[in-house]
C-alpha cells in the first residue's frame, strides 16, 4: 500500500447483499425483525464498523464516523 492509502484509511469491501442490506434498512434496526440470514448480514455489517451494536444488544445502528459511499462487488 502506498501512504495516502493508508492515511486516508483501509476501504472496505461491501458486497452486493450488504449493500442492498444497507439500502433497505437504513438507519436503525431491531435485531427480533430480522430472519437468521437477515442476522448473519447484519452480523458482518457490524464486524465491518458499518453498523453498531446499541448497550442493550437488541438493535443495530448505523455508525456515523463510517462512510457508505463505498464500492459494492
């Protein structure tokens, strides 16, 4: 990597589910609501830092210091 990458950060990678997963869901997002694959998607959106876990574990929110304007494959 060259250092402008790496100053403006490490891109990550959202694919095509993800983002429709994004799209559909925007803003917060009640846990219970969703199916289990609906989870799984919810799960790696939130190991990616584009979602939060709330304190109470019950609902995701997108998190703010992220960009959504990334690429999707």
């Amino acid at each position: 990597m060259k250092i402008h990458q790496l100053l403006s950060g490490v891109p990550v990678v959202i694919n095509n589910e993800e983002q429709h997963f994004i799209d559909e869901h925007r803003e917060n997002v009640s846990l219970s609501s969703l199916d289990e694959h609906g989870q799984w998607v919810a799960q790696n959106l939130v190991r990616k830092n584009v979602y939060q876990l709330t304190k109470d574990n019950k609902n995701i929110v997108i998190n703010p210091t992220h960009e959504i304007k990334q690429q999707s494959i």
